[in-house]
C-alpha cells in the first residue's frame, strides 16, 4: 500500500467518544506528504489518571482546544480518498465512530487496516510482542514519544509502508 492516511488517537477518559488528540500523516506514492496534529476538547469533557499517566494531556492542556467537529473539519478532506491506517484499528475506528455519533454526524464509510493484524501475519512469533513501539524499532522507526497521537501516526505510516 503506497497511499494512506495513518490515524491515531488519546482518550481522556474511559469514553471512546473522549478524543482529546489526534495525529495524521499523509502518505501518498510511499512518502509522507503531510502530517497533521490537533489537541481536542473531549467529550465527555473529563481526565481520568489512567489516561493522563499514559499520554501526559490534562484538562489545561484541551481547555481552549476546539471540539472534535471542527478539528475533524480539517481532517476529514485529507484523508478523503485515502485508506486508514491503525494501529490497533479497532480501538481507533471505535473512537471515531464514537465521536461521529456523539456529536450526531454522518459517518463515512473509512476502510480501515490494522498493522498489529499486519505485523503478527508478518513477523509472527519472530517479535516478542506486537506493540506499537516494537513493531516499529522492528521497521527501523525510533518512536521517541509513544502516545503523542501524531509520533504514534508517524510510527503507524512507518510499519504501514513496511507490512502493508
């Protein structure tokens, strides 16, 4: 797969529709052609210790942040023609499908890959697990800062274009 939009996203809390980032690189002809980052109001507007711990945002730092159908206004004609790519898509899609319905907007039909399904086909037992940060020092990519929403899409793009 040599175009695709590789998508990640942090919760801040339990609440799949609780989007408070979003990462998304542009991959078009096998090169990442654009990357965009946002942080996101969430919805439901609360932080959880749990997801604070893993990815660092609070409640100041999404205060002033604009909700999700204004950041996904400046998504959504990136990735228009594009497949998406996840890692862990399930969780990914679950989010955005959780913020569509949330804030009641027509979802389109995203066709979504998982490259954690890729590497376990790929790699098989050959890594110790399939992680995002492992699977990717795997494809020669150095994640420096795993679950900033645009490093972990960075990361995604790098083992897309290699198990994909």
């Amino acid at each position: 797969m040599k175009d695709f939009a590789a998508i990640d996203f942090e919760t801040a809390n339990a609440e799949q529709s609780s989007i408070c980032s979003i990462g998304v690189v542009i991959v078009r002809n096998g090169m990442i052609t654009n990357k965009f980052y946002r942080l996101v109001r969430p919805e439901p507007d609360y932080y959880i210790w749990c997801t604070t711990r893993v990815h660092g945002l609070t409640a100041a730092d999404t205060d002033g942040a604009d909700i999700f159908p204004v950041v996904w206004n400046e998504v959504a004609p990136l990735i228009a023609d594009l497949p998406l790519v996840a890692h862990n898509s399930s969780f990914d899609e679950g989010c955005l499908r959780a913020a569509h319905r949330t804030y009641q907007m027509d979802y389109p039909d995203y066709q979504f890959h998982c490259t954690c399904r890729a590497s376990r086909r790929t790699f098989g037992k050959t890594l110790p697990n399939h992680q995002l940060h492992t699977v990717a020092a795997h494809c020669g990519f150095q994640l420096d800062h795993h679950h900033n929403a645009l490093a972990d899409a960075e990361a995604c793009a790098a083992i897309a274009l290699t198990v994909l």
